[in-house]
C-alpha cells in the first residue's frame, strides 16, 4: 500500500528532518503506555503513517520499553498491522530502528 500525505506548510522547519526517515524502520514512543515501531511511509501535519507495523501496549507485558526497543532492533519488527497512522500530538520521540544502542 503506497500512501501519499502532503506536509503542512506551516511545518516547512520540521519537512527536511521527518523526510530523513521516510522508507526507514522507525520506533516512535508515544505519551501512552505504547510503543509503535514499523517503516515510515508518510505523514502530515496530524498523522505519521507506518507500514507493517508493530503496536506495542506495554501494560500487557512486564519488559521495559527501552528492552522492547532493542529485542526488536536486534530481531526485527513482529508486525501486527499493515498500516497505522500514529497522531502526532501523542509523540514524544521518533528515532530510526538503526540508531537504537545496543
């Protein structure tokens, strides 16, 4: 699935830095209790939209975030959706899946 979101004008600062990780496999921490890793296809002023996705509620198991992230890094994304938009006011960070330390 190809999918194409315009970038708000107003975000002309942020176009260049979120563009640097389209195609990429990112991990976005959210404000919640979750955690979303997958391959950033688009996004625009409301939505980041990965592709073949891992939505990862932590309240549902006792691993810490940071362990979560890295046993991904280090054996991949178990995808559970093939697409997820993630709303851009939940975000607290986004890094691309390679720049996670081991």
């Amino acid at each position: 699935m190809q999918v194409e979101l315009e970038p708000d004008s107003s975000m002309s600062d942020n176009v260049s830095l979120l563009d640097q990780l389209i195609g990429r496999e990112v991990v976005i921490d959210l404000v919640s209790q979750y955690v979303h890793l997958g391959k950033l296809v688009g996004w625009d002023h409301k939505y980041l939209v990965l592709e073949q996705a891992d939505v990862h509620d932590l309240r549902d198991t006792s691993t810490t975030r940071e362990l979560y992230v890295l046993e991904s890094r280090r054996f991949g994304i178990r995808s559970n959706r093939d697409v997820v938009f993630v709303k851009l006011t939940e975000v607290v960070s986004i890094s691309a899946l390679e720049d996670v330390l081991p």
